[in-house]
C-alpha cells in the first residue's frame, strides 16, 4: 500500500517554516477570486440602442460573480485565520492544502455555468458540488493539522481549536442541505447561498460561545 | 439583527499584523491591471493588407486599456498610503477590503464595454457606475479604519487623516459628477475622466496645504 | 562564442539573496495552476435539458485539469525543496529557473488540447513533450545550483544532493518512456501518468535509503 | 502648470521602503508571462487526423511565445538588478514604474497579433513599438532615480551607475533599429529580435569593462 513518504519534507519544514506555502496558496486565490471576470462576455450586439437591454440580461452572471467572490473570499479569511494557529508543515499539510486550491481553483468554471444558465438544476447542481468538495478540503487540512499533524502552535487552546473545527464543517455542511433545493428550485438554492456567510458564521459563534460561556 | 462578530478575528489580528491581507490585495490589483489586455481581442481578419487599418480601429480599446490602468493604479497607490498608517486590523477592515477588491476585479469587465462599444450611453454609465462603486469601497475602509474602527497607528496627524479622507472623497464625487456626462456625451466622459487624476490630486493638495498652511 | 556574463549578477546577488526570484516563481506557478480552468468552455447549448449531458461530456478536460494541476504542483513542490537548500543565486541560476517557468507556463496549452481532443496521439505526444521539456529545465537548475554553480548551503549532506538529483531525473525519465504509449494508446498514457507521481516519490524514497541504510 | 505633489508620498517612503513596489511589479512580470500562452488558441479541428498538422501550424505561435517570454523575463532581471541599487522611492519613481509595468503588461496583445499574423509588417511594427516603449519607460525609472530623483543607495559607484544606464538605453535603441527591418522583412526582424539579448548584453559588458579596465 501506497503512504506519504513524510521524511524529507518535514525535516526541511520545521527549519524554515510555511511562508512559501502562504505565498502560492495567496496567489491562487487572488487569481481564482479576479479570473471570475473573465467569464462574463462583453455582448456580442453591436447597436447602442440594444446594449442596455444586453447589459441588464448578463444579470445572473453578475450575481454568480458576486456569489463567487463571497465563496472564494470566505475560503481566504478561514485560511487566514488557521494558518495563524499552525506552526509548522509537513508534507500531508501541504497536499491537503494543494487540494483545496484544486478546488478554489476550479470555482471559476461552476461560476460561469452558473452565470450562462441560470434557472438550469445541473448547474446549480455543479455549483453546489464544487463549494461542498472546497469546503471538505478546507476542513481536512484543519482536521489534519489540529489533529494527527500536532502542528498547531503550543499556546493555541482546545476550545479555539473546537471552534474553527464546528466553522470549517458548517460550508459543507450546509451546501450539501443546499443540494436537493439545487436540483427542484435553482433559483432558491443561490438564494439561500447567499445567506449561507452569516448563517456560518453565527454557527461558529454560538459554538465558540458556549465553550466559554462568553460571547465568541 | 446580525452584526459582525469580530472577536475571533481581531484577537489575532493584533498578533500578526496585515501582512496577508496585504498579499492578496496587491495580488488582485496586479491581476486586474494584467488582465486588461485580455479583453482586446487580435482582428480575425486573415489577409495582410487589412492587418493596419484593424489595429488603428482598435483604438477606442487602447485608450480604455489605458484609462483602467490609471484608474486602478490610482486605488492602489492610495491603497499602499492608507495601509502604511493602518496599525491592526480587524474583521470589519478585512470585509471592507474585500469589498474594494470586488469592484475592483470587476472593471476589467466595464473596460472591455467600454472598448467595444466606445459612444455608447450604456458602456460609459456602465464604466463610471463601477468605478464610482469602488471609490465609495476605497473611501469606506480608510473611514472606518481613521474612524470608528481606531485601527490607525499613534503617530498619525489628524491632519493627515482629513486629508486623506478629502483625497478618498474626491474619487467617488468627481466620477458620480461626470455620470450625466456619461449618458448625453460619452466621448466628453472618457475625456473628462482622463484628467481626473490631476484634479483629485490638486484638491487633496489644496485640502492638505489649508490645514497646514504649508504645501502639500 | 556567447557565454553568460555571469559578473554583474553574481555580485549583487550575495548582497541580497533570492527573494525576488522565489517571489516570480511562486507567482508564475500560482498563475499556471489557476489559468488551468479558463481553458474549460463553457458549452453553449441554451436549453436546460441538454446541460447535463454536455456538462458530463467535458470529462477528458476535467481529467486534463486534475493531472495538470498535480504536475504543475509537483514542480512547484520539487522548487520549495530545492530552494530551502540554495544559499546564493547567480545569473545561470536565475535563467535556468526562468526556462523551468517559461515551460511551466506553456503547460496550460497542452492541458487543453488534451481536454479538447482526448484520445489523440498528438495530443498525447504534444503533452508528454512538454512535461519532459519543464523536467528537464527543473532537472538542470537543480544539477547546476549542486554542482558546477556550488550555491547550496554549506550544512548540506552529499546524500541529500544525490537523492535530490535521483528524484529530479525520475520526472523527464518517466514522462519520456510513456511518449511511445501516448502514440499507440492516447488513454493508456493518461492513466500511467496519473500513476507517475507515487511511482516517482517511491524512487526517491528508495535511493535516498540505500544511501543511509535508513528509511528516507 | 501642473506638477507632481510629491510630499506626502515621499514621507511616507523613507518610512517604509519599496516593499508593495516589488510586490506589484513581481505580480505584474509573473502574470504577463504567463497570460502569453492563453493568447495561442487550441485547433478547432476535430479530426484527430489533422490535428498534428494543426498544431505544428501554430510554430508562429510557438515563436512568439518564446521571444516575449524572454523579452518580459529581461525587463525582470534589468528591474531587480536596478532595485537592488535603489534606497528610496518617491511619487515619481512610483509613477515610471507603473509606466513600465502599463507597457509589460500590454505585450501579450502585439505577442498574440505577431504569433496569428507572422510575416505582416504590420505585425511586427506593432511588436517593435510596444517593445521600445516599453524599453523607453524601463530606462525612464532608472535615469531618474539614478539621476535628479537621488534615490540610490550611497555606496553605489558611478561607474555602476553608468553601466546600467548603457544598459538600459540597448534595449530601445536595438529594437528602434528593427523598426525599418520590421516593415520590410517581418520574418527577419523576429530573427534579429532573438539574437537582440545576447548582443546587448555584450554592450553592457564592453561598456562596464571600459570605465574598470577589468572584464565585466
């Protein structure tokens, strides 16, 4: 059977820490979250008096964009957020980090399908898919790293470390909810992605707050 | 009522600075500012002969390629002054970053409009709207930021602080008074907006030289 | 006879390390991973009915994507391992690095023609060649930083640079014995090249234990 | 008159140094040599028969590809030699990088109308243009800031000084020189393009040796 061979790597990772990993991993999502545009055509017609009525119809392709950039965006902060924690890579952290950006990535195509066919179940169906496969990667290199990795920092505390554990299952958790309304009202399902960020995010905050007994 | 729960961030925040959020912000502007060129298509005409006057034609792309360029290379100067005053962040900072670098990974879009459909009513309201979006997201973080948010470092002038929130208020005013332009005269619109630099310089530095009553 | 002027560079380079080079490559590999997307079309059928299907049938471009994805990761991998042990640059250094990213950066191109033409040999061929091509260049920076150049850290173990060396042939050899398949069996290479990267780790794992007479 | 308010940049610099000035342009070299090769579109064909045909077809492509993936990769290389020179950076500096990075930035359009048009003149006076351009702005930077803006370091020695400067006028000068070659003999122009590194390279080199009276 086939395992990680883990030497090299993690013995050069402790000497000089994640600063590259950070460098490639911001550069992916700085360019998913701007190549977005690019899926958006300029309309084809060419007399004045149609392009308002042309630009008003590109509608569902502004919100997928807006969507889009929530999506990657939150993906970034969360990232952000647990790298601060962790303290050291190895050679497990870093695939599982590539394959979140993988994902983050590939968000741009789910986007475009999303703007050209609004109203379609399969595109809303591959939207939904592609944020639940970013969000389980993103919640495995946490898992990974807080748990059999042991590489957060040492003063990081247990409930901090249960806190970003309950935020990074809340994505997929409720975009895989999302999928059935996917598939029987398109519509509605984008709807409800846009509320999925401060429904999360009080998730996380309620969490938070009842290991402390204390506003998180 | 939902408001931002900023704790968890914040807390961390003051730990590690801004370096990442500055990572991905120059990401994004360099990305934009790049992707420019990418909205000018090669003619497809195949003959030679033909080749000189399709690229002369081009023209209305060129000088939109150049007017985006200043433009975003205009956030981003201001963009690099404000954060060298900026001490800490926090989630509020963060999210209204974000929001800035949403507009402006959008206007490669309106560019493009603006290029192909040079005298167009829609594409020149289209171009200012967007622009006149991200100004008020530029003007809005360095509010907050020297605000309500304290996020600024000590030795900051309030001096200083007004005048850069002069120099944030003229981006967003000067494009909203050329909107009107935009729908009668597009052609006058893309003009005026060219020597917009120089005016939104010379009212930040005649704001900066009246609080000092020296030269800014 | 032409040969590098290598003064002006070297001196400087002492001075102030390799940041700018890590900084570009880093960035041209976070490029070449994310722009991988954009050459996935979105299909232009408009009736709802038939997305589905057209949406499956662009599996050869997802496929193409993922293997790329890993190749272009496995480059950038091999670079942070390489780079941790380079302690100076100089102007051979630095141009061999640019030819690994002028490679790297063409990869997107044979991406999609195999996406677009899954099952053709040329495709076939024309992918494996230039995975060779960006091999090799990755091969050369790492045998001349090693050998002739003698930029590595003086702290680096003669087992660590062979083993390193063992692994950076392992890639141009691998792709290059699977170049008659990709003429006879278009799909077979595919799947052998997706079998590459555990194929070639192992190697490296065995050489680097035959030196030490320890696992590695 | 209009001129340039250089104060409060100019504070804030000494403060802080040229660090998001490095950042912008490393993004902003990193993305246009990579956007090179979306510029080369994948043969329509759907024959497996004639796509080997299709795709050595595309050798202009090919051509171009490589000659401004060593054009942009120099400015690079001539821009962190400058840098590492310069101490400080002020508002001007600011401004003639951006110039540069406006015209970089640009070269994948003349790059894809060269590579889809080879042999036009109007090509390749297109190519020459935006080059020299280019070329013009590298210089400008460095003239300055070696020059009125007083921006160096203090121990960099004249002679240096000067080596760069000869330096930075080979590139627009070789490439104005074609200009005439271009119009007539586009084929031959690309040809002289290619040798044009190596030649100004030895300029620079005659021209160091020259003031030392020691090989450079």
């Amino acid at each position: 059977m086939w395992k990680l061979p883990r030497h090299e790597d993690d013995e050069a990772a402790e000497e000089e820490g994640i600063g590259r990993i950070l460098a490639l991993s911001d550069g992916v999502f700085a360019i998913a979250i701007t190549l977005l545009i690019l899926e958006i055509a300029v309309p084809a017609t060419t007399s004045a008096a149609d392009l308002p009525k042309a630009l008003l119809g590109l509608w569902p392709s502004y919100l997928a964009y807006v969507l889009s950039f929530l999506v990657i965006a939150r993906f970034w902060v969360t990232h952000r957020l647990a790298f601060r924690l962790i303290a050291r890579d190895d050679a497990a952290l870093m695939w599982l980090n590539l394959l979140l950006l993988m994902f983050v990535a590939f968000l741009p195509f789910p986007t475009a399908v999303l703007g050209q066919h609004a109203g379609s179940p399969a595109a809303a169906v591959l939207y939904a898919t592609s944020v639940v496969l970013a969000s389980v990667a993103s919640a495995a290199y946490w898992w990974y790293a807080s748990g059999r990795g042991g590489l957060l920092r040492p003063d990081v505390a247990r409930a901090q470390v249960r806190a970003m554990r309950a935020r990074s299952l809340s994505g997929p958790v409720f975009f895989a909810l999302t999928l059935p309304i996917a598939v029987f009202a398109p519509y509605a399902a984008e709807i409800v992605w846009v509320l999925v960020f401060p429904l999360t995010r009080m998730v996380f905050s309620w969490f938070f707050a009842q290991e402390h007994e204390q506003p998180g």
